[in-house]
C-alpha cells in the first residue's frame, strides 16, 4: 500500500515559514525524515505557484520521490506538473471532485499522464451523507475520466473521511463507502487525520481507525512520524495479509 505523507505542508507554521525563507536545508531534511519514517509519497500543499514549484524542486534535488501535488488551483497545477514532467509514474493530483476544476485538471491529468485522488464530493450537491450517494459520485467522476480518455487505475477515490467528533457515524460511512469502491474494482485513498480532528488522544483514534479500512485501502494519506499510526499499520498489514512474510512487521521491530 502506498503511504503518503501529509507534512509538506505550508500550513505547518515551520514548513510555511521554511518556505517563505527559501530555506533548502529545512525542507529537504524534513522530505527525507518523512520517507525515513516510511512514507512513500509526498503531498506537497503551498498556496502559490512559484512556492509549490520550488518546494518540488527543491525536493527533487535530493531524493527521486512519487509527489502529490495537493491543490484546487489550475494555474498551481500547471506550475506543479511542469516541474514533475517526466515524472509521470511519480506523480499524482490531489484533488479532482464532481464540480468546476473537474474539466480542467482531467485534461492536465490526462497530458502528462499522472495519477489523480477523486473526493466523493458534489460542488453543488455537496458531501452525500450515505455511502450510496459517496459512491455515486465517485461513479460520475470515474464516468468524466473515462471520456477523458484517463484510465479506472490512474484513478484513487477518497470517500472523504469527517470527524467523529462532529458526527459518530462518518467514521462508518466512510468505511462502508470504501468497501462499496472496491466491490466495484476502484482504487482507494483517505486522509486519515481528519477522523480524530478536535479530539484528545488522535494518534490513538487514527491507528483504530486504520485497522478499520485496511483492507479497503489502496493508499493512505497520514502522519509518518506518528509512531503509533505508523506502529499500527505494520501490524495490521501482518495481520490481514498485506505484508507477505511479516518482512515489513520484522523490519520496523528490528
């Protein structure tokens, strides 16, 4: 399963003050730490297009690693690809939806031949409160690419995971939504720190939840440097089956 890690993140106050100084040193060594600790990708989210193409650059000078290029905007995504072209085996687009960037990210999606995360999200509409109406739109956006001429396995769905805190039920519908996906052959993805948001404990609520989706989870968007999620996740590969000969299990012990 492919770990991506959500840190490089110019939201993080040391990551966007690292970026705002141009400081190479700190980025680079935080992009190493993330893969060190067994992350597989990068999302990169900066809310510029030159900050964004100069964190990857930056990046890219150091280590040759799968980004993912987190951003709604299309001008950001063109600065992002045009750092990434030739990458197109490492590269994926975080995010399309069922709304007005669809048009214009599937036709980037589709030119340099990257992957892409689809959220099960209607602009209009919004977020379906059952895992049919999740799995609906994902259909719909599956139905855009496919016209597009962007292939069902470029394609990461995202039944987007809310809080528990503000509803004890998302948790359940977003698992429920993912099992609906895979019976229908989709590849899937979550970002899992958004189950346990304003609540005590989150690592504890993350690694629970987790073991949950395993077997659902093509990918999974989380924290790397949290050792219980990431404790957890070796286990449960063990476990399920995922991780075959518990060489991955025997490695992180050792």
């Amino acid at each position: 399963m492919l770990v991506i890690s959500e840190r490089i993140n110019q939201l993080i106050k040391k990551v966007g003050e690292a970026i705002k100084a141009r400081d190479k040193t700190y980025v680079q060594e935080f992009a190493k730490e993330q893969i060190e600790r067994g992350a597989g990708c990068l999302d990169i989210y900066v809310e510029d297009a030159e900050g964004m193409k100069w964190v990857i650059e930056t990046i890219k000078e150091v280590m040759d690693v799968c980004i993912c290029i987190d951003t709604t905007e299309t001008d950001i995504l063109k600065a992002a690809l045009s750092v990434c072209d030739g990458d197109k085996d490492k590269t994926i687009v975080n995010s399309i939806d069922l709304g007005k960037r669809l048009e214009p990210f599937l036709n980037q999606i589709k030119k340099h031949g990257c992957e892409c995360v689809a959220l099960a999200i209607d602009e209009k509409a919004g977020i379906p409160d059952s895992a049919e109406g999740r799995l609906e739109v994902c259909k719909k956006i599956l139905d855009a690419a496919s016209k597009g001429g962007i292939e069902k396995d470029k394609i990461y769905f995202d039944p987007l995971v809310l809080p528990v805190s503000v509803n004890s039920e998302n948790g359940l519908i977003a698992l429920e939504t993912l099992e609906l996906l895979k019976q229908k052959g989709m590849k899937t993805t979550i970002g899992l720190t958004n189950i346990s948001q304003d609540l005590p404990n989150r690592g504890l609520l993350e690694a629970a939840y987790l073991v949950s989706c395993l077997r659902y989870l093509d990918a999974v968007m989380l924290d790397p440097t949290d050792k219980q999620v990431s404790s957890m996740l070796k286990a449960g590969e063990a476990v399920l089956g995922l991780d075959k000969r518990c060489r991955h299990y025997l490695r992180d012990y050792r």
